[in-house]
C-alpha cells in the first residue's frame, strides 16, 4: 500500500480503505468521498486522466482537514470530468 502524502498526518494503515472501480474509457476523472448523508468529506483527486480498466483505489479514511472520519457508510464517487 503507498504511504499517505507528506503534506497529511498519517492516519494508521489498519484504517484505510480499498475501493474497485472500473473505467470503460480513457478520461479525466476526479474522486470524491460521500458520508451517508450526502455530505462531501474528502475530494481524492481532481482531473487526474485514468486508463480504462478496472483500477483500486486506497483511502485513508482521512477527511479534507486529514482528521480520520468516524465509523460509518461512506460511498466513493468517480466522476468522468
């Protein structure tokens, strides 16, 4: 598993999160995590081009201020940009 950037604390790897996903075309994509109740917690990326295929993701359970979140359902949304 890659090591969570320099510019965040570092949230215990026992915590993270693995998602798949499956692209059916090349494209700009950005990522984003959702609580259950709609609200956004963490953009993982933003126009970043990606292949198609299928592809995993890591998150590290971090939000935008790198606070872990707490337990619950969350839902990882790729958007094609």
């Amino acid at each position: 598993m890659p090591a969570p950037p320099a510019t965040r604390p570092a949230i215990p790897r026992e915590h993270w999160v693995r998602f798949k996903t499956e692209l059916p075309l090349d494209a700009a994509t950005s990522a984003v995590v959702y609580a259950s109740d709609g609200r956004m917690v963490r953009t993982l990326w933003e126009s970043h081009p990606a292949k198609a295929g299928v592809s995993e993701i890591v998150w590290d359970t971090g939000d935008d201020a790198g606070r872990r979140v707490p337990a619950g359902k969350y839902e990882l949304r790729i958007l094609q940009n």
